[in-house]
C-alpha cells in the first residue's frame, strides 16, 4: 500500500532555464541539487539555455525548484524558469547528459570570468600539481566568451578541442563532487596549452615557466613585452621606468593619452591611489575591470610621471588571468598594461598578427597555443556618486544581454563611429556587443564586420531590420547601407536618451539631456548640447545650446582654439583682436588667425554647432589650459580637473533661455563675458573651471523647469564628467526630480547602438 502511494506521488518535472548559465558550473550544481533531493532523471545544456527532467515526490521536486532559483552559482543569471508536469518514465539515477545542438538559441553567453581564490591557492601552491600553471581554471572562473566558437558551450564548441584532457583531468571533469565537474576549460601542464617567450624575431627563447620567468626578467630590464592574455595582447613595460615609458608612447604613436597600469594587488593600488570600499569591492569583482582612481599627491612616487601626464588619475586594474598573477607576483611592481595595437587599430588576438603588427614596439613576445575566437579589450569604469558606472563594456559584461520588454522582430543596429559596439535584440534582449572601438581605420572596419558576423553566428539572431546613426559620412552608416538599401537611421541623441531609458528600464514620458561632443542633426548641423523629450509616439528636440561655427569642420574638434575663436567672433564680431583673449590669439600665428575669421560664415567649412562638448574646448582655450587637443576630450578632461581644485565655493556664470522657433536656446554669451572679465583679471583657472561646471549645472536646472518634466535622463560623453554628473545630481534630487543616469552601458556613443534598438521598439523609426 505504501509502495503505491508513493507511485501515485511521484511526478517528472521539465524544466527550461533561461540566461547565463553554461559555463557557470549550473549543470553540476544542478547535479548536486537533484542528489540532495533524491531525484533521478538529467540535465544537459542545449540551445537555448538548460533543460532538466526530474522525477520524485512532490515535495522534492518543489524543494529542488526552490533551490535552483535561490542557490544558484555565483556566476549564474537565470531570466526564466519554466516548467510543466508529466507521467513519470521511470529514470533509474540522476546524470549529466550529452548537449543537443538546435538551430535557432537564446542562452546568454557568459563573459570571461577573473581567476577565483580557490584557483589562486592552487597556483601558488608548490605541491599543487597546476603550481604556476598559466591556464588553471574551474567552474567558477576562466575563459568563456573568447574561447567559445559556438553553442551551447561545451569543450567541442570551443578553442580548447584540440587539447584532450589526460586522465587526471577526465577524473576531475567527471566527479560531481569535484569543482572542476563539466569545467569545459580545464586542463593542466601535461594536456593544456603552453607558454612560450620568443623575439620579434620570431627565434624561440623559452618556454613554459621558464618562459614566463625570462619575460619577467626582460620587463625588469627595460624592455616592452607583447603578452597574449585572455581577449588579445598587452603591451606591457615597467611603470616605474620614465625611459621605457617614453619610448613605448613614441612607438605606439600615443602621445598623451594615459595608459593602463597594472598592480600586483589591492595593497599596491592604496600605495599610489586613493579608493572608496566601493571601488575596493569592484577592483576585486569577478570582472575585473580598469579603474578611473584618484592618484595620490605623493611628491616621491616611483611611478613614471609620463603614464598619465596632466591627468589626476591613473586607470589601474589587478590582474585577472592566471598568467597575469603570476607575472606581477614575480615582478611585484605595477608595470603599464596596454591594449596590444598601434592606435586607433583593433587589438591583435593571433600570434602571427601580433609578430606582424607589433614588431616595431615589443621586444619580446609571451604568448600561447591556446586560439583566441574574439577579441575583448579591458573594461573601464568609473564610480559616480558611489554608483558603478561603465566607460567601456567589454570584458567581464559583455555579451551579457540588456533585457527588453518588446516582440518586435529581430534588429541590428550598427551604432556610431567612435567608440563603437553593435548591437543585436530579438524577442526580450538586447545583446550588446564588446567594446569595438572607432571606426578610423580599414583594419578597424575589418574587426568591425567580424563582430557583426561573430555575434550573429553566436547568438543565431537574423536580423530583419538595420539600423545605423543619421551621420551620413560614418563608416557604420556605410556599412548599414551596404547591408540593406533600406537600413534605417535614428538621431545620435535621441539613441543617447533612449539607450539610457533601456539601461533603467524605464518608459516615456521623460526629459533627455543628451551633451556630447558630436552628433548629426535633423537640421544637417552638429548638435550636442541637446535636451530631448520622449512620449510614448513621439519625440521632440525641446532646448538646445545656441549654435556656433566648427571651424575648418573637423579640424575644430582636434584644436580648442578654433571653437574659442569662432565664439568669441559670434560675441564681438569685427572689434574681435589679438587683446580680447590673448591666450587664444597667442595660439594662431597672424595669417591663421585671419584666414579662419574669412571661413567662419562659410558654411561648407564651418558647419554650425550646438555641442557642450565644443563649449568645454572653449573654456579650455580661452583659460589657455590647452589649445590643441593630443587624443579624444583630452580639453575637456582638464577642464574638469582644474575644477576639482578650485579653493572656493562658486556661483554659475549667467546665461540666457531665449525662446526661439521650434525650441530653448541656452545662449551662452553672458557666460562668455564673465569668463573673460575673470581671465583678464587674473582669476585661477581653476576657479573659472569650477564655476564653468555650475553653470552647466544650473543650465539643467533651469531648463527642467522650463519643461515641466520631473524624470530627467542623463547621457552622452559630457555624462563621463564625475564632478559634472554628481553636482546635476545632486542638484536636480534636491529640487525635487528623479534623474537616472548610465550604469550597465557606457554614457558615450558606446551605448548608441542599444539606443538605435530602442528607436525601433518606441516606433521612432
């Protein structure tokens, strides 16, 4: 009677599991869980995420669901869970079985993971039979996204097939009880991938830790070495080295962008860096990012003035990769950590390309036989008011998916030209793609067409609709074109706003505040200081920043001091001399000076503008903090610096709301004559700076009020800014407003492609 009752109790359950959960040890842990509960059946991934048939008593199987939402692995993001009851079969054990590959997938794919502690003690462990191995991983950390060619993600599917696990590393891969259950990675010195040192040259130095140990020797010497990592190279040099420094800025053509350091561990970041808890938890966070740090004002640092000149933060990571914390345990000094490329070019992935592409820079090459599918740059971030934010989204989040609330058919949207990314949505996702970069090169467009292939292929989205900026001179907007005649273009700024709306999930009505440097307008002039009013059908351009001439066009966007002539001209016209600014005057040679004044009412060479960002360059030069920019904002950085330091409190400089046809004008000239009052004066440009800020400041403010709107979004480059961002902020919460800013998705136009998916899904296409 018992027996029959418990026959009559027993149920199979299917379930389907969506979202990251291959490679995360999900299946093992599933393992774990059934055998707790004394439930037989199986799990397997296939193409759409985990598929588990269970079969037990009532309460088992509940308690197993529990636990399969409530105890999952660190690393798991479940989306959904769905299940349904059937007749029991009669499954005599509970087992992992063999994947089944579909057609047609929505797993997530998970990002690369940093080395876990478990797998640190065993690297640093001489007894350990992985001590100092380069490639040591488990469930819980390790390649993902760079080594998977496709799905569902097993060892077959990826770049480590051609390694066969030798008999220890079977056992492991096999016991349930083991860590390393189903590590589709996991390998070790007798059956994993190796190390190698060889010249640029291409001769054979060493290999495997001797190889590791030589390029240490080779860094401390001076010399730069190209190491292959986990998502392509790094350059990297000795920190402390200012000879070394130089001659890898010179031969990388970098002139005074900041680079990357890398630190041993969080002790030697505190040593030349000020960090929050917040920043401590994130540096040690599974993804590992770079850091925007404040430096500390030590007078007898010894790292080389030249890695980050004029700029009060270094960008500083803790290594990541197994190979990497062996490196800096031997070298235990922070050493600068490089993308592998000359600039403006992708990062090189291949060791033959590497040789190829960096033989003029690196001295040595530390590289492996392990193949690299894809290349993934370093993540930057950057905490804003204790909140995380994302400079640049690529290792450790992407391709991590931007959940949608949408049906609409599948896009692609092609993004911008700087900085940029793809992205991909179909039913409830958006996948943004990793960090791709600007668009200046033909190497650049080359990597760019990959990735649209590559993440195509990866998530088997088929997209019936292409989307791509209005910019109709952007390599992306070519391409789009290329792809489909019929491609469709959405505003820079509006993709701004609403690729924010996404990041909040949040929806119409809302006010945008879109400030930037560059942006095609529905008018054909350059907007960028734009305030953009989103309801549920329609969306209207509702302030802007009064335009003024780019001189030269281009041009002006590399030297500040074009926009400062071009809005000092719009303010004093013909009484315009070398005495109103003399900074910006002393930047010109005579005939320069009067052969931009005759272009600045040609509109062929001198398009109109309406950007903050340009307004930044203005500041900049008329303070004569710098007149020619060396990489991307470089003018605009410093402005916020100086700002920083200022010793008082101030109040905004004046502008005007001006109500023009069809909207706002926020005219800047009362600001411009109070600024150079206070520079004539003799005022510290760090005040000007400051007092520049609040008013940017006040300029929302005023606006908001204008509007009527109490949802403010914040986006575009000029939302980087901390100091600019916390003081709106703070400002605008206290008057009342819910602001919402950028945290999953970068601000700048690395988030314009999910805003181009955005205008589809609000019909704004």
């Amino acid at each position: 009677m018992d027996r029959l009752a418990d026959s009559q109790n027993k149920k199979r359950i299917k379930i389907r599991i969506h979202g990251a959960v291959q490679g995360v040890g999900f299946r093992p842990f599933v393992y774990r869980m059934a055998d707790r509960y004394r439930l037989t059946g199986w799990v397997r991934n296939n193409s759409h995420g985990v598929l588990i048939e269970a079969e037990g008593n009532h309460d088992s199987i509940q308690s197993f669901l529990w636990s399969l939402q409530s105890k999952t692995p660190r690393q798991a993001h479940i989306q959904s869970v769905k299940f349904h009851y059937l007749d029991p079969v009669g499954y005599p054990k509970f087992e992992i079985i063999q994947s089944v590959h579909e057609k047609h997938h929505s797993a997530w794919i998970l990002p690369d993971i940093a080395t876990c502690t478990d797998c640190l003690k065993e690297l640093f462990n001489p007894k350990d039979r992985r001590y100092l191995y380069p490639f040591i991983n488990c469930t819980q950390c390790g390649p993902r996204f760079s080594i998977i060619e496709r799905m569902p993600y097993d060892r077959v599917n990826t770049s480590m097939k051609s390694f066969d696990m030798c008999p220890e590393c079977r056992a492991e891969y096999e016991n349930p009880d083991n860590r390393r259950f189903h590590a589709q990675p996991n390998a070790c010195p007798n059956c994993g991938p190796h190390m190698e040192l060889r010249s640029r040259t291409r001769q054979l130095l060493s290999a495997n830790k001797e190889a590791v140990k030589q390029a240490v020797h080779a860094i401390k010497a001076g010399k730069i070495v190209a190491v292959k990592g986990l998502g392509g190279f790094h350059l990297m040099a000795d920190a402390t080295n200012s000879v070394t420094v130089r001659r890898l800025r010179k031969l990388k053509h970098r002139e005074e962008k900041p680079f990357a350091l890398m630190f041993p561990d969080v002790a030697s970041i505190q040593s030349a860096c000020d960090i929050t808890p917040s920043e401590h938890r994130w540096l040690t966070a599974p993804e590992a990012p770079i850091l925007l740090l404040w430096k500390k004002n030590l007078p007898d640092s010894s790292l080389a003035p030249e890695i980050a000149p004029d700029n009060p933060c270094y960008g500083a990571m803790l290594p990541y990769t197994p190979l990497h914390h062996i490196l800096m345990k031997l070298l235990n000094r922070p050493v600068i950590a490089t993308s592998g490329n000359i600039s403006e070019e992708p990062i090189c992935i291949e060791n033959d390309e590497a040789f190829e592409r960096l033989g003029g820079i690196a001295d040595a090459f530390l590289i492996h036989n392990r193949p690299i599918v894809r290349p993934v740059d370093d993540s930057v971030g950057r905490l804003i008011g204790q909140t995380e934010m994302l400079l640049r989204r690529a290792r450790g989040y992407a391709p991590l998916p931007i959940l949608i609330k949408t049906s609409d058919p599948p896009a692609a949207a092609f993004g911008g030209h700087l900085k940029n990314t793809i992205t991909l949505s179909a039913k409830n996702q958006a996948i943004v793609s990793q960090h791709i970069g600007d668009l200046e090169t033909e190497p650049a467009m080359i990597h760019f067409r990959r990735i649209i292939k590559d993440l195509q292929a990866l998530s088997s989205i088929r997209p019936g609709t292409i989307l791509h900026d209005m910019h109709p001179d952007y390599a992306s907007t070519a391409e789009a074109l290329k792809t489909d005649p019929n491609a469709k273009p959405v505003q820079h700024h509006l993709a701004h706003v609403l690729s924010c709306m996404l990041d909040n999930e949040i929806d119409p009505p809302v006010l945008g505040v879109s400030w930037d440097g560059t942006g095609y307008g529905t008018d054909g002039t350059i907007w960028g200081g734009e305030f953009i009013q989103v309801n549920q059908d329609k969306w209207y351009r509702v302030a802007s920043l009064r335009p003024f001439s780019l001189v030269g066009g281009e041009a002006a966007i590399r030297e500040p001091r074009r926009s400062a002539l071009a809005v000092l001209h719009a303010c004093f016209g013909d009484k315009l001399d070398a005495s109103t600014c003399p900074n910006v005057a002393q930047s010109f040679r005579k005939d320069e000076w009067n052969n931009l004044v005759k272009l600045l009412n040609h509109r062929s060479f001198s398009p109109l503008t309406s950007s903050i960002g340009r307004l930044f360059d203005v500041i900049a030069s008329m303070t004569g903090i710098l007149h020619v920019n060396r990489y991307e904002g470089q003018a605009a950085m410093l402005v916020e610096y100086l700002a920083w330091q200022s010793n008082k409190k101030a109040d905004p400089y004046s502008f005007k709301l001006v109500d023009t046809e069809p909207h706002l004008q926020i005219d800047w000239e009362p600001m411009i004559h109070e600024c150079l009052c206070e520079i004539n004066s003799g005022a510290r440009i760090q005040n000007i700076s400051d007092r520049f800020h609040w008013t940017l400041v006040n300029v929302i403010l005023k606006v908001a009020e204008r509007i009527g709107q109490r949802r403010i979004l914040l986006s575009g480059g000029c939302f980087q800014n901390k100091l600019l961002t916390e003081r709106v902020c703070d400002t605008l919460e206290k008057s009342g407003y819910r602001v919402y800013r950028h945290q999953q998705i970068p601000p700048n136009d690395g988030g314009i492609s999910l805003g181009q998916i955005a205008a589809a899904k609000y019909g704004f296409v």
